[in-house]
C-alpha cells in the first residue's frame, strides 16, 4: 500500500528541488526553443512536475523565467571585493560578458530583453523589480573603491556603470560583435585613466 506522503505527479520529494528542477527547466527549454517555444507544459514535462506544481508558485512561463534569471544574476555577477578596483572591475565585466555570451541565463536575459520591446509591462518589471538588484551589486566596487580613497568621493557612480557596462550590453543587445576579455579590459583600463591617472 502507498504511504500516504508519496507525491503524485511530481518526481521530487521536496518542494525546493522541484522549484530548482523548474527552473532549470525554463532555463534550458529557452536556450533550446526561444521565448515563443517555451510553454508551461513543456516545462513541467522536463521537470518531472505536475502543472498544477507550477502554476502554485508562478502565474505565467514569463515569472518563472524572471524568477530563473534573477537567481542566476545573483550566483554568477556578484563582483568580487579582492580590495583593489582593477582587478574587481576586470572580473566582473569579463564575468558578466561571458554570463550575456555564452550561458544559458544569457539567453534568458536575451530574450526576455526582446520580448520587452513589445509589452510595457514586462519592460517595468523587468527594470523595476529584476535589473535594479543587479544594478546595485554593479555598484559595489565603485562604493567600497570610494570608501577606501581610490576613487573621488564625488564620482557619479551611476554614470561611470553606464560607461563600464553599457558598451557590453550594445554588443550584446544590439550588433551581436563579440565582447572578448581584450575589450572589457580596455573599457576598465579607460575608466582608471579617466579617474585614477596614476594607475595606468
């Protein structure tokens, strides 16, 4: 006879694994199909949970995807704090050109990206609820660089990240040139001569 705590049309005995297992799921399916290719039922099938499942914890494949590429932000682009500027800054744009290139949260973000232009309500949330937390790890070297004295204390961070990153993003988004480790370099190597002469 069955236990009674068996899990009917899921094979994952705890609830986090089998919102991992989604996840992934979404991740993967995305890369393999794009955007319009990705369903929840598709979804549900490879993870090995009821619809049912996922449709408990997100209203639509557009939350799971937002939910799946937050997570991977947060694991993959956290900058480094090694305690010098250069080296941080060169990690972690050459991190976040490779995570945009190559990876499969990569393509999330590339297509979610797209779909954006056509619904401004995805475009919101994607800026105001997902984009801005990544935003404010972006500025953290910047911060602990002006703690320290490396930088003025006047910089406009803001502006310096644009300058940083947004080279990145316009190969990425919108020429599809290659963002190899030589340019992200150069782009670090440009901001320390414009505010730390000495570093050169």
């Amino acid at each position: 006879m069955e236990s009674s705590t068996t899990h009917r049309g899921n094979r994952h005995g705890r609830s986090e694994e089998a919102r991992r297992a989604v996840l992934e799921a979404a991740d993967d399916l995305l890369a393999e199909r794009g955007f319009a290719g990705v369903t929840i039922e598709g979804i549900a099938a490879r993870a090995g949970v009821a619809k049912q499942t996922i449709y408990r914890w997100w209203p639509s494949k557009v939350d799971v995807l937002l939910e799946a590429f937050t997570e991977d932000m947060a694991e993959h682009l956290t900058p480094p704090d090694t305690g010098d500027l250069a080296t941080d800054l060169r990690t972690h744009l050459a991190n976040l050109a490779e995570f945009l290139t190559t990876s499969d949260p990569g393509a999330v973000f590339r297509a979610l990206t797209g779909q954006a232009q056509h619904d401004p309500q995805l475009a919101t949330r994607l800026r105001d609820d997902h984009l801005s937390a990544q935003r404010a790890r972006d500025r953290l070297p910047l911060h602990r660089a002006i703690e320290r004295g490396d930088l003025p204390a006047d910089i406009d961070v803001d502006a310096a990240l644009d300058h940083l990153l947004g080279p990145i993003h316009y190969r990425v988004l919108v020429t599809g040139t290659p963002v190899p480790r030589s340019f992200t370099d150069d782009l670090v190597a440009a901001f320390l001569h414009r505010h730390r002469p000495d570093s050169r």
